[in-house]
C-alpha cells in the first residue's frame, strides 16, 4: 500500500441555496479536516468545490493508514488486585480477560494516586479507507443547516435532495453510503449542457473532467474570478465601468455553473428615478450588476449572468430586458407615488409600527430622538433647531412605498424625498448618515447635525434594549447593538468629537420611561460599549495588554480613550518601557497588599537612603509638567516625560527595602510609590504591559 493518497469526495444535490453555499463549503471542509486529525492522520493541501449542485472536498498527500500504537489499558489500584496472600483479587482477574492477557502479562505503572495495574496493548493502525466514511457522514451532519428536509419516502436529511455521491482514493472507490447513496466514480455535468453521467477516474481528473466533459467549473473562487472578468470586459465594451457589489458576486457565483455575461438595455425615462432604487431593483430581485459612465452616472443598461453558453445571447438578452422592465416600473411607480405628499405626513404613520413592545412605537422612538440628539449636537456645536428638524424627519421614509419595497434604501430615500421639499440640505443629509457607518469601512457622517443625530439614533437603541434586559449573548444580537456600539465610537473617535459617553448614556436612558436607571446600569452599558473598541484597536496593531492598561482607568471619553491608547503603543516602542512597566507591577503588588489607607504626603526627613531622595526630587521635577501634559491631553509627551524616571526606579528598587521593619519609614516609602504610580495611572495603568 502507498503511503499517502489523493482523496476525493462529492455530494451531487438539487440546486443549494446561493446564499448558503460558500458557508456550507467551507463548513464541510472544516468537518473533514476535523475528522482527519481526530484520526490521526496527516494530510497536506485541502481544496474546496462548490457549484449549485455538488459539495466537494478534495485531500492531497492523505495518510493512507493509522500508525499501529502502543495503548495503556488501566486496570484497578494494585493494592485491590491483590488479597493477604498475594493472589489476585476477582477485579484483577476479570480486567485480565477483559484484556484477553494472563495475569502475568499485566505491569505496575506509578501514578500521582498511587500503583495501578495496567496493560500495554498493541493496536494496529485503521486504513484511511475504512475510517472516511464515518469522517464524511459526521461533517455532512454537522453543517450549519438550520431546517433539513426529506424527499421521497428516504429518512435521510439534507438541506436539498441529494441524487449522487462520490468518494475516491486515488483511482479506487471508498465503499459507503452516503446520505442514502453508494458511492461511486459517477458525477453530473451541466443541468443542460452534459446532463448525462461522467466518470472521474481519480480525484486529480475531478476538475478537468468536469469542466471539458461537464460545462462545470466546480471551483468557487475561480468561478466567481471568470464572473468578475465577464462583467468587467462587457462592461467596456459597452462603454461603461462595471460596478461589483462582492456579496452579489458571491451570490450569482452559487447560482451559475458555466457563467456567460450578456448585457442588456432598459428605458433611459427610468433614469428619472433615484439610481439607488434602479439598483437595487437590479440586484436585490434580478442578480444583475450595474454600470456607471465616465462621469459615474447610471448607465440604462444591465449585465447578466446566464447559466447557459446560448447560441442565441440576443434571445437571453431580450427576456432579460422584459424581465426587468416591470421591476423598474414599480420603482418608478413607488418614487411618484412617494412624492405625492410632504415626509410631514407620513410621521403620525409611525405611530402604528412597533419598534419594540416594551420601549413603544417608532413614533415615541422619533420623540425622543427630538430631545437626545439635540443634547449631543450642543457639544458639537451643532444648530438646534436643525436638529430637531432632522429628528423629525428621520424615520418618515420608513412608511414610504419605497422603502417598502426596498428596506435597504432607509435614509437615502429620505434625503431624496427631504431634498424634493426644499428641506436644509445639512437635514437632508442627515437623514441619510444616521444610519452610517452601514458596514465595515463605510464613510461616516460629516456634519455636525447628521453626527448627532447618528449617534443619538444608536444609543437611544443600545440604551433601551440593554435597559430593558435585552442583552446580547453569542450569536443572538437581533437589535445589532454591537454593531451600533462600536459605529457610534467610530464616529466619536474618527471624527475627534470630544464627548462623555457615561454622561450620554445616562441621559438617553432617562428618556425611557419604561426603563430605571441607576449606577450599576449605566456602567454596564458603558462596558458594553467600550468592549466594542478592543477589536477596534486590535485592528489597528494595538496588543490586548495595551487595550486593559487603558480600559483600567476608565476613561469616559471614547476620544480621549484613543489618545490615551496612542500613548502607551508609543510608550512600549521606547527603551526602558518594559523596565518600567515591571517596576510598576511590582509597586501595585506592594500597594495591594497594604490594607491601611496610604498617606497623601511624602515626608522627607524619613528618607534613610539616598536612592529614596533622588526618586522623591525626580517625581517632584516631572510632577508639574506631566500633569499639565495630562491636562492638556499629550499623553504621548507625558509617557514619554514619565519614562525618564526609570533610572532613579531601578536604582530605588535596587537599594531600598520598601516592607521595612519601621512603620513610619515603611509607610512613607509606600507613599512615595504611590505617587509615581498614580501619576502613570493617570495616564493608563503601564504594569498590565
């Protein structure tokens, strides 16, 4: 037998559902390497298939067999495997024949409780062969499937039908059964193209066999790379610039095995109607991508992905174009219709949507946007009136017939709608950058008003789910706090906006009437949203440690956290950082084990070390300047001010006994510890570095 061998699987289903697949995939390719090492069996490069139809996961270099192992079987304690007389006891027989060993055969092997009878058995490693099955079938069971279906009069359980399965080790088929089929070489082209059964011969052929023989290109990524290509070079040929939404692409990728683009052409009156919609109506109901002029405009023209290589594309192209004329109909339809009336009449709407049962309607929601944005403008200079203007109108758009259709156009069709009633063009915005930063790396609001308002909007929400006990666990966050936490420091931190989050969070939560707010509450939620900044600053190079030595202040003020978080990254990069950030340990340690309130005042007369003076005259140098460093907020400057007090600490440490026998002498000199160790912490606490 070879040593190694290529190993592969495939699970031929009725279409999967797109949006699932590449999570499926890669599910079932994690389960497989799961099993593979729970056997322990060494494998190298593992490849990842998935089309509409089939799941594979390839393996090259696959161990082929078990290495044999030698297994300690233990039996009872030795002192029980003997009587009086030394015979064995019945245990020690009965462990014996349960091993099929003589008594003989058995050894005494130490542990931490004592001598134990034991046997040392030899078992011979398992083929690959015999094992994959039941690696197979334990990740198919556990892919993320959230509802399994039946088919037929099987009890077998999938999230679609399944019609084949397939399963090789080199030209070598692996016997088994598999989601109620038995395996075999034999796979399925193209739905249309090579319906017909293809055989692999081995699972290096899989790939060449299904794209020559089968119009299948079982690869995701390059399927999607060969979609991204298409779209691109019919777009040029168009004269536009194609534009490729990633989720879109994922998506029309797991719906198309042999993909062809074909563009093709809609009424340029629809161009009246905000692109945003016409875009969406070509994504969201046809999968179509759209493109842009030289000037970024909307072109009147779509391009298509079809599953089929035509040979007649000017037939698909017209189906497309009569498929997509009702769509963007509608659209139009629902921007008149939207028109007809100011975003005034749709607020008394809001009174019938529920926003959530305890905290009332989006009504009362808006009520108290009106009151908690305008006390975030004020400290951002922003104009009153305009604020409440826009809280006003912030949700309006939600009862519109657009935003019906097309939830993800919250905001943008209310700056449009806003925009058409000659509404202030800062309002206008705002109703749109409330709802930013929409996803990762998304652009944040650029005025005053539209940054209130985004933050106002975020933590009315974080304060009344949390205040009500809504708090997010696992996966479950179905209010996205977390992600309305960490946008809102975005905001704050990005735009440098100097404002106290304990203060704002108390506030916000006074507005819910429905809600007690106390001490404990506030800084609960305050945690919560700090939290969202440890992988924030990861991101950005910042270590856990450095995270906590801040965090551990407690600085109210997300702005001033990131400066602070500045200055200690700086601080670590300087000679003498890791010195002094054990030395601070050390003086922490001391301080906790001091159960006695320390003395604010140093006394000098009870120096009896010259280390201690020149500590005290170094501490009293920096003192002035670090704190109105501190006080100007350069904390960078002051860290490095502070760091130059690391010789006069070593030589402190090295000539000092701080625990000493005088209580007055000891007292005083963990006074003067504590000093130099609030004045780091005033800045973050460097001994968690």
């Amino acid at each position: 037998m070879r040593n190694t061998v290529d190993f592969l699987v495939e699970i031929g289903t009725e279409e999967l559902p797109p949006k699932a697949l590449k999570k499926l995939s890669q599910a079932f390719a994690d389960g497989i390497e799961a099993g593979l090492q729970d056997a322990k069996l060494s494998y190298g490069q593992v490849d990842l298939y998935a089309s509409p139809r089939r799941l594979a996961v390839r393996v090259q270099t696959l161990q082929a067999k078990q290495q044999d192992q030698t297994v300690e079987k233990k039996g009872p304690a030795k002192k029980a495997a003997f009587d009086a007389d030394g015979n064995p006891s019945k245990a020690l027989q009965g462990f014996a024949r349960g091993c099929g060993a003589s008594i003989e055969q058995l050894i005494e092997v130490d542990t931490d409780k004592g001598v134990w009878m034991a046997f040392m058995q030899e078992q011979k490693g398992q083929a690959a062969a015999q094992l994959l099955p039941e690696i197979v079938n334990q990740s198919l069971a556990k892919l993320p499937i959230p509802k399994r279906m039946r088919w037929g009069a099987s009890d077998v359980e999938f999230v679609r039908p399944v019609h084949w399965a397939v399963m090789l080790m080199d030209e070598n088929i692996v016997p088994a059964t598999i989601l109620g089929h038995e395996t075999g070489r034999a796979t399925r082209g193209h739905r249309f193209h090579a319906p017909q059964q293809l055989d692999i011969a081995t699972p290096a052929d899989y790939i060449n066999t299904l794209c020559t023989q089968g119009y299948v290109q079982a690869d995701f990524a390059v399927r999607a790379e060969m979609i991204r290509s298409q779209v691109q070079a019919a777009a040029q040929a168009a004269g536009g610039i194609a534009q490729i939404d990633e989720d879109l692409l994922d998506e029309v990728t797991a719906l198309n095995e042999w993909p062809q683009a074909i563009v093709g052409d809609f009424d340029e009156i629809f161009l009246s109607v905000p692109s945003e919609a016409l875009i969406s109506a070509m994504k969201g109901h046809q999968k179509y991508f759209h493109m842009l002029d030289a000037d970024g405009k909307l072109m009147a023209k779509f391009i298509t992905i079809s599953n089929i290589e035509s040979s007649n594309p000017a037939s698909v192209k017209s189906g497309n174009e009569r498929v997509i004329r009702p769509r963007l109909s509608d659209a139009k339809f629902f921007w008149d219709q939207d028109r007809k009336q100011p975003l005034d009449d749709f607020l008394p709407r809001l009174k019938t949507v529920v926003f959530q049962q305890q905290l009332g309607t989006l009504f009362d929601k808006v009520q108290r946007l009106e009151t908690l944005a305008v006390k975030v403008g004020r400290s951002l200079g922003a104009e009153p009136a305009m604020l409440e203007r826009a809280a006003r109108l912030s949700k309006c758009d939600l009862m519109s017939e657009m935003v019906g259709e097309f939830p993800e156009l919250q905001g943008i069709m209310g700056r449009y709608y806003a925009m058409q009633q000659k509404e202030d063009q800062q309002v206008a915005d705002a109703l749109d950058a409330q709802y930013q930063p929409r996803f990762a790396g998304d652009e944040l609001p650029s005025s005053a008003v539209a940054q209130a308002l985004a933050i106002a909007d975020k933590l009315d929400t974080i304060t009344g789910i949390y205040g009500i006990g809504q708090v997010p666990s696992g996966d479950k966050d179905p209010f996205a706090l977390r992600r309305s936490a960490l946008g809102m420091l975005r905001i704050i931190i990005e735009k440098e906006l100097d404002l106290d989050l304990e203060l704002m969070i108390r506030f916000a939560l006074d507005l819910h009437p429905q809600v007690t707010c106390n001490d404990k509450l506030v800084a609960d939620i305050h945690d919560f949203v700090i939290s969202r900044l440890k992988a924030y600053f990861a991101d950005q190079g910042v270590s856990a440690e450095q995270f906590e030595a801040v965090r551990s202040c407690a600085p109210s003020h997300p702005l001033d956290f990131a400066k602070r978080i500045e200055a200690v990254k700086a601080f670590a990069q300087i000679d003498g950082a890791e010195s002094l950030s054990a030395a601070n340990k050390r003086i922490a340690n001391l301080l906790k084990k001091v159960d006695a309130e320390i003395a604010e005042t140093v006394d000098t007369s009870l120096f009896e070390n010259a280390a201690e003076s020149a500590l005290f005259a170094k501490l009293d140098e920096l003192r002035e300047q670090v704190s109105d460093l501190i006080a100007d907020k350069d904390y960078i400057a002051a860290l490095q001010q502070l760091a130059t007090i690391r010789a006069e600490v070593d030589a402190f440490f090295e000539g000092v006994m701080v625990m000493a026998d005088d209580e007055a002498v000891r007292n005083n000199r963990l006074a003067l510890l504590h000093q130099i160790y609030q004045l780091f912490t005033d800045i973050a606490d460097i001994s968690r570095l």
